[in-house]
C-alpha cells in the first residue's frame, strides 16, 4: 500500500449527495458473477467526472471499468469502500493498489455488516417493534417505531461509511478496527436475547387474547384466552428445542410450513 | 378479488419487493411493516399488523448474507396481510391460512429472486465489453435495468400469489373446523418456536447467554401477567 494519506480535499455537497443516494441503489443489478461490483461503479460514477477529462475522457473511462468489476461486501458497509475508492481515484493512486485494496476489503466489509446489521441491528430492532406490539402499541406505532430506528442505524451507517471511506482513502481498514464497531455485535447480540425471551410471552398473548382493536378471544383477559396463552407458550418452548436440534438439517421456517400444512389438513380433515 | 381491487396491493407488493434487496433497503419490507400497510391497503390495519407480527417472528431466522437463497419475506407478507384483511370479521382459521400463503410465497419470492439473479448476471456478460471500456451508459443502464427487473419481478409474484390464494383461502376457511383459539395457539407457538430457534443459534455463544433469554423471558411473563 502507499504511504500515509494527507488530509482530503472537501468533498463538495452535491457530489457527496449523488453519491449517497446512488448508495441506496447499490444492489439494483447484483449478480452472481460481479456481485455488488456495478452497483460500486454506479454509486462512485459522480465523483469520477472530477478526473482529467471529465465524463468520456480516458482516465474516466478507466476508472469506472475498475470500479464497475467484482466487488462484494455487505451493501451498507460497500459506502466505505465507496469513498475510499473515490479517494484513491481522484488522488490518482496506482491502478495495482486499487486492486489490492478491492480485493482486500470484500471479506470485512462482508462479515463485519453481516454481524452488526443481519445478525445484530435487524434483529434489534424488529424485536423490539414486536415488544411495542405486545405491549399493546398500535399499528402505526410498531411500524414507525421500527422504521425510525432501524433507519437511523442503517442511513447513519451508510453516511459514516462514505465520510470515513473518503477521509480514510486506501488507509481507511483501521478504521473498521474500531472499538465500537468490534464490540457492538457482542453487546447487540445480549440485547436480542434478552428481547426475544420479553418478546415472545407478550406477543403470544397479544395474539390470542386480543388483536388490536378487534377482539379474538371472548373478552380481554379471558380465562380461556390465558390458558391458552400459557399453552402456546410452553408449546413454543419445547418446539424451539426441537428447531434447534433440527439446524443443519431444516430451517425453522420450512419445518414450521409442514406444521402448519399439517394443522390445515388436520382441521380439514376432522 | 376484482382486477381493481387487486391493483393496490400489487402496486404495493412491487415496492415492497423492490425493498428487499434492491433499493432502498429501509426494511419496508419485513413483515412487521409490509403485511400492516397491506392491511391497512385492504381495509383492516389490525388484522395485517396481526399477520406481520406472526410473520415477522418467522422471518427472524432469515438473514439476507449476499449469495445465498433466501425467502423474500416482503411481498410474501403483502399477500398475508392482503389476505388477512379482506373479509369482514375474524373467522377461525383465516390467520393461519394467510401466513401459510405468505411463507408458500416467500419461499416461490426466493426463487423469483434467485431467477433475477441469473438474469442479471446474463445482462452483465452482454455488457461486459461496454463495461470493460468503461461507459456510464452501460453501469447506470445496467443498474436501471436490474432494478426494474426487480419491481416488475415482486408485482408478478404479489399478483399471481394473490390470484392462487384467494380462491383457496376462501375454499379452506369454509371447511375450516378447529376452533379460533386453539388454531391461533398452534400458529403462534410455531412462529414464536421459528424465531426462538432462530435467534438462540445467533447468540448462543455468548457468555451468559441462556441467563440473558431467561431473564428476558421473566420479565416478559411478569410483564404479560401485570397487563
């Protein structure tokens, strides 16, 4: 890699604004040969008129090329690899240790947003709009709940990615070692646990004792509503058990299709 | 279902597809989300919020990790809700029925996607000697392309998914015999089992784990029995 990288030009608020919208795009033509390798192209496209040229000049030309092959990452993270990638363009680093940097961040980018957004900020915050939902809150509520705060994690995770992206350059890996982004998935992850034992009596009593507005089981409270709630819930406790010893060999939701193929037939059938 | 009446929650099925992967990604489409404003589309929001809460628990244990096949929860959970909300009043059975149509659809969304995919990629090589000498015609072209590939892939599956089940949820509900609470009871402890099973895999690593879930777990039955 080259030498440390001094402080970058600003980067001017319109271009860093098609930038980031064209981020949100960044998966429109994700395949399985270049992967998310377009949609880099796409998104770093603005800032590449800044090259000697301009749009159609032979530096231009060159630079979407390399910017338009294989890439993979994680699509809230590739905002990172976008403005480092910008900034070694437009500093006119050597075309080899573009490649190299490209190649070298597919892997992180790719487990670090795996951990932090699929398997930590999603879960989150769904568990915690189905803990509004079995607490009694409203429809709108669950969903803007859910909404604003997923989204604040996941449009502030793509701006911090295009800022450091942009001010890091082809350094911008230590970044990604930082305390935060290292810790957070094991904190996150606690968090879910905790959610999802509080979640999962409130929403199977929501569920059978009453939906929303509309009453399903006679009265609010019910005797049969709540001896039904508490069979549910041990139902689910011993099933989950089942699920988990199935893992590897089934997907949860593929068993819970043949049950409940099962409990239509049954009904049908009696 | 009248071909107007289809015409909103088709509409709505294409963006909410989009959402999934495509663009914008801001998580409109899980369940929790996509089956409440399909409902609301329909004429009863409750009724969708109550099939995306179920659907929601089922779809925790899908992460979307790049290459891999997935179901594409979001129109799915626009069919669920659809369904969900469209008769008048509650009968037994209609919720099981409009989440086992939304996971058959979710499972039939991850092939349309794995199909675009393919497709995608089919255009990509076409291009690839505009791509290779660099033309912003070709990427943002290639990007437009794909991304409206993609909407047009979520209206067909929302509408041929919404054609297949409204005959069949309306046939199995008037055979329909078990009764609503034990049909609720059966549905929620599979979907809550899904997402138990899901998130513990997730987590169970971490150091303390199974005190972090029981401790949750009390504080949600003290919290449900106080309500």
């Amino acid at each position: 890699m080259t030498g440390p990288q001094s402080s970058p030009p600003p980067l001017a608020w319109r271009l860093r604004a098609a930038m980031f919208t064209r981020l949100f795009a960044i998966q429109g033509s994700w395949n399985y040969e270049s992967m998310l390798g377009n949609g880099i192209g796409f998104a770093a496209e603005p800032a590449l008129r800044a090259l000697p040229g301009g749009r159609g000049g032979t530096a231009y030309r060159v630079a979407l090329a390399r910017e338009s092959d294989y890439f993979n990452a994680h699509p809230y993270l590739a905002s990172v690899a976008v403005g480092a990638l910008v900034r070694a363009e437009l500093d006119g680093q050597p075309p080899a240790h573009i490649e190299r940097f490209r190649n070298a961040m597919c892997g992180p980018l790719g487990s670090l947003g795996d951990r932090l957004v699929w398997a930590g900020w999603l879960p989150l915050t769904a568990l915690i709009a189905l803990l509004a939902y079995g607490m009694g809150a409203g429809p709108l509520t669950v969903m803007l709940l859910f909404l604003v705060l997923y989204n604040i994690g996941h449009v502030g995770l793509r701006a911090w990615g295009i800022h450091n992206g942009w001010h890091g350059g082809l350094h911008v890996a230590a970044v990604l070692g930082h305390p935060v982004l290292r810790q957070a998935p094991l904190y996150i992850g606690r968090a879910v646990l905790f959610l999802l034992g509080a979640v999962l009596p409130l929403v199977i009593r929501r569920v059978l004792v009453s939906a929303g507005d509309t009453p399903i089981v006679a009265g609010s409270g019910s005797s049969g509503g709540i001896t039904a709630a508490i069979a549910a819930l041990i139902g689910a406790v011993v099933l989950s058990g089942i699920f988990v010893r199935l893992h590897g060999r089934v997907e949860g939701w593929r068993a819970a299709i043949v049950a409940l193929a099962a409990l239509i037939l049954y009904s049908m059938a009696r | 279902m009248t071909a107007p009446a289809l015409l909103a929650p088709v509409l709505l099925g294409a963006l909410i597809g989009l959402d999934v992967v495509s663009f914008p990604q801001i998580m409109i489409s899980r369940p929790i989300v996509a089956a409440t404003l399909a409902g609301a589309v329909a004429g009863d929001i409750a009724a969708g919020l109550l099939a995306g809460a179920v659907l929601e628990l089922m779809a925790m244990e899908t992460l979307p990790v790049g290459a891999s096949r997935y179901p594409e929860w979001g129109s799915a959970a626009v069919v669920a809700g659809t369904l969900a909300a469209v008769r008048a009043e509650p009968r037994s059975g209609a919720l099981v029925v409009a989440v086992f149509a939304g996971i058959a659809t979710a499972w039939a969304g991850g092939w349309s996607m794995y199909a675009l995919r393919r497709l995608n990629g089919i255009w990509a090589e076409r291009m690839q000697p505009a791509l290779a000498a660099g033309s912003w015609r070709a990427v943002v072209g290639l990007q437009l392309r794909g991304l409206t590939a993609d909407l047009v892939r979520a209206a067909l599956l929302t509408l041929v998914a919404l054609v297949i089940w409204r005959p069949i949820d309306a046939w199995l509900l008037s055979r329909w015999s078990l009764d609503l609470v034990v049909s609720h009871s059966i549905l929620v402890a599979i979907a809550a089992a899904a997402a138990a099973s899901a998130i513990w895999r997730l987590g169970h690593g971490a150091t303390g784990a199974r005190w972090y879930l029981l401790g949750g777990l009390a504080a949600g039955v003290v919290f449900a029995v106080l309500q």
